[in-house]
C-alpha cells in the first residue's frame, strides 16, 4: 500500500510569488491534514480537508489556502509569500472517521528568499 | 481546551543508556494519545498508540511509553539508545471537534545519542 505522497520534496520561491503544494494521501483515505513545521513554532496545524470540504481550520491567514479533490488527493496554496513562511509543509492523511492516528508524508520543503 | 506538553527539547543520553522523554497532557476526556519520531527532512513515523485498551503501550524499535491518568502522564522509554535513535520525538493528542478528531502536537525534544 502507497504512502503518503507530497510534492515537490523541495521549494525555492520569492517573495510575493505564490506557491501549489500537492499531496495525495493514502488510497482509501478521505481525510487529509496540512501542517507548518518551523524551528520555532514547531508543528502548526493549518487545516483539514474531507470528501472535498475544510472540516477544520488552524489560525493562519487568509493567504493560506487548501482544496480537495474527488479522488482525495490535496493541494495547498501560499499567495504572496513572505520570509516567514519559509517551512516544511507536511501533509498527514486518515480515513476521516473514527479516531485513528495520522499518517504522514515526507513533506515539501519551502525556502522564500 | 487539550493541550501536549513536552519537558525537554533536548535530551542527550549515551549509547547504551535509558531513554526517556516525557509527555504530558491535558484532556477532558479519555484521550488518544500518540509518539512520532522524525528524523532530518522527513515526515512523521508513528511510534505507538494509547488507544484506552492496555496502559503500557510497546511500539516499534523498542520503543514503549505507559499511560499513566493520575499524573496525566505518557512518557516514552527506551531501555538502551541506539545510535540510530537520535531524532526529533513527538508527542500528541487528538480531541475531538464538531465531531471531528484534531491532532494537537507537543513541541518536540530533539534526542541526541552519545558514542
């Protein structure tokens, strides 16, 4: 059974761009989590999505966008990057139902210069 | 409000020695309890899960953590480091919302392992 998938594993942007990341979770799973890992911060949730709805939401701006698609596969969006959310992204997937634990890609690294 | 608190973000212990690295929590009700280990530039591997059935939980490359409700307490243990032990080790809850389950993570304690 695959993995979790995320790509790219690696990142260069500059400022103000905008940025796609992709992760497609394990098959069967409809739930999929993104999350911003810093130094500093340490893991942040940034949202959930399930059968193509944000079921849950962290506290990032509205920059930080995410969809769903019908084959459970995920994308994120960064629109006009700053410095500090230079990051690793990880992506975690679960069935959705019931309380299971989290399973988790490599993760896309992003560095904004 | 559920909460992970992790003591130590940096433990260092020599190879061969006892590892431990403490976790607690808090919830209002039973929790599902998790450790995840992370080496450099990867994601997170599960370890073990406490999901309310025994409370010494065995996990995977010798890995253990007991849960312990009154001290509100899910220490993970290692008998004797490895080398290959050295990671970044989480600890984390997940709480239920809006009937939804959310994963709230410790801040982490990086593990160094001494020769």
């Amino acid at each position: 059974k695959a993995g979790v998938t995320q790509t790219p594993r690696y990142l260069i942007k500059t400022r103000g761009q905008q940025v796609t990341l992709s992760c497609s979770p394990i098959s069967g799973h409809r739930s999929v989590s993104w999350y911003q890992q810093t130094p500093g911060q340490g893991l942040q949730f940034l949202f959930e999505y399930f059968s193509e709805t944000q079921r849950n939401k962290g506290n990032f701006p509205g920059r930080f966008s995410g969809r769903q698609f019908s084959n459970s596969r995920s994308e994120m969006n960064v629109s006009t990057l700053e410095l500090g959310d230079s990051a690793l992204y990880l992506c975690a997937s679960t069935p959705g139902t019931g309380n299971t634990e989290a399973f988790f890609g490599q993760g896309t690294r992003l560095t904004v210069v | 409000a559920q909460s992970v608190t992790q003591l130590g973000s940096h433990v260092s212990v020599s190879e061969g020695a006892l590892v431990l690295l403490r976790c607690n929590y808090s919830s209002s009700v039973p929790p599902y309890l998790f450790w995840y280990v992370q080496y450099p530039n990867q994601g997170l591997q599960l370890l073990l899960k406490y999901t309310s059935a025994a409370t010494l939980v065995k996990g995977i490359n010798g890995f253990e953590a007991e849960f312990k409700k009154s001290e509100t307490s899910f220490h993970l243990t290692k008998p004797s480091a490895h080398m290959s032990d050295a990671a970044e080790y989480f600890c984390a809850v997940s709480v239920t919302t809006s009937g939804t389950y959310k994963y709230i993570f410790g801040t982490g304690t990086r593990l160094k392992v001494l020769a």
